[in-house]
C-alpha cells in the first residue's frame, strides 16, 4: 500500500516541510492511517479545515493526548485558526474536562506559541463581571436548553442548588459568553469533548439539542464526529453518532 495522491496533499497542507518519524519507523501504519484520516474521512465528510482543525483539538484535550495536541496546534495555526481561537477552546475546555486535565494543554500551547515568537497575554476576551455572570450565564442556557434549565433548579436537592449556580455562573457565564468563539462553534467544541471523554451520554444528548438551538444541523454533527473518529476511536464515535441520532430524530 502507498500513500494516496489526496492523503499527501492534505497531509502536507497541515505540516508542511515536516518529515514523518514515524514514516520511518512504522511505514505500514502511517499509510493505513493517513490514507484513511487525510483521505477517505476528508472525502467522506467535507468539513472547513480550520472548524476541523478546532473540533479536534478539543478532542485531544478531553483524550488528553497532550504529545498529539502539540501536532494538531501547529497544523491548526497552518490552516488559519488564530492564536485567541487556540486559547479559547484550551478554556472552555476546563469546566468540561477539568483544570488537572487541561493545565498540561494550557502549557503545551504557551510552548507553542513561545516558539513561533506569539505574544503572551493575548487580548482579553471576557464580556462578564463578578455580578453580571451569573445572569449572562442564565441566558446563553436558556437560549441553548429553553425551560429545561428551570426545571433542572426547581428539581435539584436543596444541598446541591450551588452546582446549578456554578453551572450557570461558571461553565456559562465565566466561558460561553467569551469573545473569541461564536456560540455555534463553542457547542461543536461541547460536543467534541463530551463525546471524547465518553460516559457522558445524558450531556451528550443535551448538548445535541444545544447545537441545534445554536444553529448547527444534524449533518453538521455528523461530520465532527466522522472526523474525530481517527482520534477518538470507532466506540466512542459510534456511541455519540448513537446520541446524535436519538437527538436529532426527536428534533
């Protein structure tokens, strides 16, 4: 088996100039791969490459497969994803992933960005205060979940009333109000950490509803997940394509 026509050229339009160790040491499973990641996945589900670059990168962070997120980073600013794209989907990984995970990737990113001479701090991106989060975090939910959200308060135990205001000031007032990220891009990053972490089914099937309130259709969801699969694997994939279409068969 050689390497197709296709899976060179868009190999080599993410990593230009980038000799392949593994090439060397492991030809037959770099022609497997990439014939199938850099060709028959492209060709099978058309996606824009910097959103493709981005829905991966999020899944690495949630597989925290730190040595390939430092590939895909550099790949992802080849294709144009800015460095304040990169640093927003690092944070919004933290309330879904965790901080133990995602310090690693916020490093890793830093070193990158180091090494290409980009400047840190960049820009701020917050649009909340202290006293305004809680509120802004309420509407980006009720926009993505409707009364849902009122249900899920009204039916908490009284000793766990704080986890739905951290969810509400925190996940979405502190994160999902950001600049940086529009909110349909952020729910296809949602998405692509949910389904990557795995066992996450029920956030799985709310966050479907969510991208779809967000303006993301169900061939849309369907191309993420066909293109996280040479990272994720064909179980976790499957189960999520399982959720998408519970999800979008309701819809």
């Amino acid at each position: 088996m050689t390497i197709t026509p296709n899976a060179q050229r868009n190999h080599d339009a993410l990593f230009p100039d980038h000799p392949s160790t593994l090439k060397a040491t492991d030809p037959e499973l770099v022609e497997i791969f990439d014939n199938w990641a850099f060709d028959e996945v492209i060709e099978a589900a058309p996606l824009d490459p910097r959103l493709r670059l981005m829905v991966q990168l999020a899944a690495l962070i949630a597989s925290h497969a730190v040595t390939e997120f430092r590939v895909m980073l550099g790949a992802a600013l080849e294709v144009g994803v800015t460095p304040v794209e990169i640093k927003e989907i690092v944070y919004q990984a933290v309330p879904y992933a965790g901080m133990a995970r995602v310090f690693d990737f916020l490093q890793a990113t830093n070193e990158v960005f180091a090494n290409r001479s980009i400047h840190l701090p960049l820009p701020g991106q917050s649009t909340t205060t202290w006293e305004s989060r809680h509120a802004r975090g309420v509407e980006v939910q009720k926009r993505l979940f409707g009364d849902r959200i009122e249900q899920m308060v009204a039916q908490s135990p009284k000793d766990q009333l704080h986890i739905q205001r951290h969810l509400a000031a925190n996940c979405f007032g502190d994160y999902l109000t950001r600049k940086g990220l529009d909110l349909k891009i952020r729910e296809l990053l949602t998405l692509s950490m949910l389904a990557s972490l795995g066992g996450c089914e029920a956030q799985l099937a709310g966050h479907v509803a969510a991208n779809l309130a967000a303006g993301n259709d169900r061939g849309t969801l369907i191309k993420v997940i066909t293109h996280l699969l040479p990272f994720i694997g064909y179980p976790r994939a499957l189960n999520a394509l399982r959720v998408v279409n519970e999800g979008t068969s309701q819809a």
